[in-house]
C-alpha cells in the first residue's frame, strides 16, 4: 500500500500541471471577438473537469451508463420533405418560463449527433438550461429518428443540409419575428458548420454554436478505427445505425 501515496501525488500534479487549463481560443479579430471576450467571462477562467472522469472516452462512457432522466412535453410536429421523406421536430414553447410574446419569443433549434434524437441525455440538459433562459427549443430529428418514419432511401449525412434549410424556413414562417438560433452537437454540429458555411450572410439565424465535431471528418474515421476507439465507439454507433436501418 506504500506506492499509493506518491501515486495519488503524481496524480494531483498531472491533474493540476496538465489538466486544469484555459479554454484554447481561435478568433479573427473583430466585433465577433470583442463580443464574446466581453460577454463570455468564463472562456478567461480555467477549466477544471471531474479530477477522477477528466478524460474525455471515459466521460462518454460514464454518461450512457450514468443518465439522469428529464422529462419534457415536448409537441411534435411531422414534417414533409420535397421528396417524401419525414421529419419530426419537438418543440417546447416554454410559456410558463418566458415574459416574451410567442411570436417573439427568442428560439434555438437543436441538433442531435449521428445516432441521436431529442431523447439524448446531452440535448435534454441543454433543453433545461435554454427553458430556464426563457427561450422557445425546437428539436431537429432526422429522417426517421424521433417518432418519423423513414420514408425514403436517403437517410442523412454531414454534407447535406437541405432537411436543415427546410427546418429553418419553416420555423421561420411560422414566427418571422422571433429570433432563431441553432446548436449541434457532434454529427447534428457538422451539419450544422456546413449549412452556415453555405448560406453565409443569407442564413436566417442570428447565430449558431457547434459543440464536439470533428473538424476533420478523414482524421476523425482514423481516430474510430483505432483499437480502443473500435471498441469503445465504432462498434456502438454501428450497432445502432443498424437498428436504425432494421426498423
């Protein structure tokens, strides 16, 4: 029982040496900098993870094995392709929290990752926390995930955002006035990058976040080929592609 002591010290130290840092920024100077450096005090401070779950495979494991249940009521809406596909969206309007007038009422719409849908553990916590800001959350759930029916051969990928423009348009025809936002996370954040990088001023959100994407997606298939990632990762979003398939 000797080694635990300087075990437990060297742990401390990489803990505190390695571990406990400031968020990494990359900005082009400008107003968007300036904003976010005065409005987002918190990217100036250090970060400091779970000292005993700071890495990140371990974080995602713990959270499908460790899930908090919420519950929302969420209204759902099916919505119809140009090509026969269906799409479901869950909104909660959030009356009860927000003083904003529905038609605008401030609203993020959310996407989830590859195998993802409104029930994940990661978009119901962030659903909390835009409820209690007040906004209105509408949830993107793709071609046959959610409650829809997979209509047609095309499913959904990181390179097509056509199902996103028609989402956004259509929220946008139904309060014209309400500000939209949008935030991804994963494989939904991809699509999500794309979309902006394709419509640039003429996007008709006020602003979008990306969270966890692969910046590379070639260096990103790598990474899940590798052996522990294979097992970790790889073979579970497999599986789960093909029950989606299946159904």
């Amino acid at each position: 029982m000797y080694f635990l002591v300087p075990a437990f010290i060297a742990y401390v130290a990489y803990y505190l040496l390695s571990v406990v840092k400031k968020p990494k920024l990359s900005f082009k100077a400008g107003p968007l900098q300036s904003f976010i450096l005065d409005h987002c005090g918190i990217i100036k401070e250090k970060y400091w993870p779970t000292p005993w779950l700071f890495e990140g495979r371990l974080q995602s494991v713990f959270r499908s094995l460790w899930k908090r249940s919420l519950e929302f009521g969420y209204r759902s809406e099916l919505l119809e392709t140009p090509d026969g596909g269906e799409i479901c969206l869950h909104w909660l309007d959030n009356d009860e929290n927000s003083s904003v007038e529905r038609a605008k009422r401030p609203t993020v719409l959310m996407l989830p990752g590859l195998t993802g849908s409104s029930k994940e553990t990661y978009i119901v916590h962030f659903v909390k926390e835009a409820v209690n800001a007040g906004l209105r959350c509408v949830i993107f759930n793709n071609r046959g995930k959610g409650g829809a029916t997979l209509r047609t051969p095309r499913t959904y990928n990181a390179a097509n955002t056509e199902d996103l423009s028609l989402v956004i348009d259509h929220i946008k025809e139904l309060y014209p006035d309400a500000p939209l936002m949008a935030t991804g996370h994963s494989l939904g954040g991809i699509i999500l990058t794309n979309y902006l990088a394709k419509t640039g001023e003429d996007s008709r959100l006020i602003g979008g976040m990306v969270i966890s994407i692969a910046w590379d997606v070639f260096e990103a298939t790598k990474s899940l080929e590798a052996p522990l990632n294979k097992v970790i990762f790889n073979r579970t979003l497999t599986n789960q592609l093909v029950d989606y398939f299946k159904q």
